[in-house]
C-alpha cells in the first residue's frame, strides 16, 4: 500500500545508498574493522575542516604490468611489502601527527607483537621531531578504546626488550592510556584527546 | 695488472653496491629523476635526524591474489588508482609538511596540467589547517629548482580557473617561487627554505 502526507504527497521511503552508508556516524560499529572506523572519522574531520588525515595506501611492489590499451595499465604481478611507517598520518592546527591503529581479540592484555619493530622506530623518529605520535588500540571483544600516547608505549617496548612481559595488561592500559568513549559524529574522536594532551 | 700501494698493500678499487651508490649525495643528479632526488633529501634528513618525511606509496586496487604457500600472496590483478593527495608528508620540528614534486621538460614555462585539481584540493586544506604546504618544480633541461609556495601556486590556478594562461612561465617562477640551488648534502636542500619561510 502507497502510504500519502495528508497534503497528498507520495512518502518516499529514505533507501541508503553505498555512498550515504559510509557517512552513518552511529553508535554501533556495526561489525566495521578499526581501521573502517577511523576512516569514517577522518571523513568526518575533512568535511567539518577539523584536521586532515588520511590513510596511507599499502606499499606494493609491482613486478610485472600489462598495457591492453593505451590508456589503461593492468598490474599482473605484484606483491605486498612491509610498511616502514605507521598507517595514519596528517595534520591537526598546523600539528604533524601519526599513528598507528591496532584492533585485539584478548580480553586481558595488548600483545606487542601486534606492533613492528619498524613502526616504534618511525614513532621515535616522530616523536624526536616533535610530532605527536601514539596508538590507537580497540579490544574487539570488549568494544573498547585507548590512545596510547607513544612515550607510554615506548616504555611498554623497553620492558618487553629487556625481557619484561610481552603485553601491556588491560588495567596498565586503563592508567596509561586514555579510553576513547564512542560517540555520536564521530564515533571515535580520537582528535578530541589529541586536543586535550597537546594542543 | 695487480696494483699495489708503496707498502705492498693491494690497491682494491672501490667499487659502488646499489645500496651506496643510493646514498651519493653528489653535485650532479647523474640522470636521477626529481623523485629520486628528494628520496636521497629524505634520506639524509632522517639519518640526521632533521626532518621525518617519506614519500606516500602509489596506491592500487588489488583484484586478485594468489596464495601459492602459506606465507606468500602473490598479487595477480590489480590497478593504479588516481592518487587523492599529494606525493610527500612529514614533520618538521612539530610542523606538518606536505608537498608534491614535478618536473617539466619545458624551457620557458611550468604546464598546470602538471598539476591535478584533487591535488590543489587537498593542499588547500592542508594550508587552512596551518601545514606548510608547497609545489617543488624542476625544469629538467635548465636544471633549475623552485619551491612554489601554495599560496603562490593558487594565484596561477586560479588565473587558469578564470580564462588565463594554463601555465607559469619562467620568468613568473623567478618572482613567485623560491629558486634551490643544487648543494652538497643534501642536493636538494628544500628543508631550508621550509625553515626560512616558516620556521
């Protein structure tokens, strides 16, 4: 049955494109990776001109490329290399910052090897240049999230080097880290403690 | 014939790996194109821990891959996709930088067609969010160098915009840009106009 405004319009029922179902900034993650996550609310930061930070794409190493017309190449062999970097960088009030986003099944601790060597050197290097640089972890199970700035994770890495635990627990993360609580536009405003711890 | 010094030591001629020829930080860019050069610039800025910047790895569509043993994937299908920022970003001291690199074969004046509308997109709003965000140009036949600021590059889009000349001439370079001459180590000392102008 066509259901009609009492003016006697039509209702068109709203039907979400793909497009406008990328911008649904609720509460739920609906089963998003973190990195899904994070990109949503960097779409949200570009869009508000709140800060611009953007993924950067996988190194690939291409190997072989066929041309089948002049105009288009298609890459035939190739294979996938190891970041030397972290995953997110941008800026924010003219700030440089950089991160990495880590998600964990573990309901107790954050293995470290969940992170590479090379991304806590960049980090440092980062870090060392003054650019504000830390973690982004979500235990998936728990649905919960911590920016963990990198001086607190540095300190983490050196204990596990010097053979200390190969984790960082839940409850040193509850007093190292800040909880990210998921909100509404973004759902996880992570700017805001870069904000509140830097700016 | 063996030569050998006066103490009898054999003369070993020094001769050059891949990886040390990469770190030449020599007057002449021996047919290097301006991506390379600003690779060995960001090479030598990190190695002297003076700025953290790397260039943005090409992005691609992965299609297909192929998983021959349990360690390895062999990508078997695959596009380029149209990059949505610029090629470069990092930090200096704290400061975000983010610029894109070009070289034109042209005598007498830099093509904007050079240049992507997404790419001018992008730099604007890394300029309103305070990054030092500029265009480097090499004119490959004069072997000349310019740091264009934004702001300056977005003079001459916008004169194109508007029904204007579709390029910036020499002489317009001369006046709007910020000349590099080549130097030893780095060649391409673009850091130090960074500094100069915003530091």
């Amino acid at each position: 049955m066509a259901i009609h405004y009492p003016n006697g319009k039509a209702y068109i029922p709203v039907t979400k494109t793909t497009k406008e179902k990328k911008k649904d900034y609720s509460f739920s993650n609906r089963g998003k990776t973190l990195e899904d996550e994070i990109n949503d609310a960097n779409e949200f930061y570009i869009a508000q001109d709140i800060a611009v930070i953007h993924k950067k794409p996988i190194p690939i190493q291409v190997v072989k490329v066929d041309y089948p017309s002049r105009s288009s190449a298609v890459i035939k062999e190739a294979y996938y290399r190891t970041p030397s970097t972290t995953d997110f960088n941008g800026v924010y009030k003219g700030k440089y910052i950089d991160f990495e986003a880590k998600e964990t099944e573990n309901r107790t601790a954050f293995p470290l090897k969940n992170v590479h060597l090379h991304q806590v050197e960049h980090m440092r290097k980062v870090s060392k240049q003054s650019g504000i640089t830390f973690l982004l972890v979500r235990f998936s199970a728990l649905e919960r999230y911590f920016y963990l700035p990198f001086e607190q994770l540095s300190l983490f890495w050196d204990r596990m080097l010097t053979g200390g635990r190969k984790s960082i627990a839940l409850s040193e993360m509850e007093t190292s880290a800040i909880e990210i609580t998921p909100k509404y536009a973004p759902r996880i405003d992570y700017i805001k403690i870069v904000n509140d711890l830097n700016v």
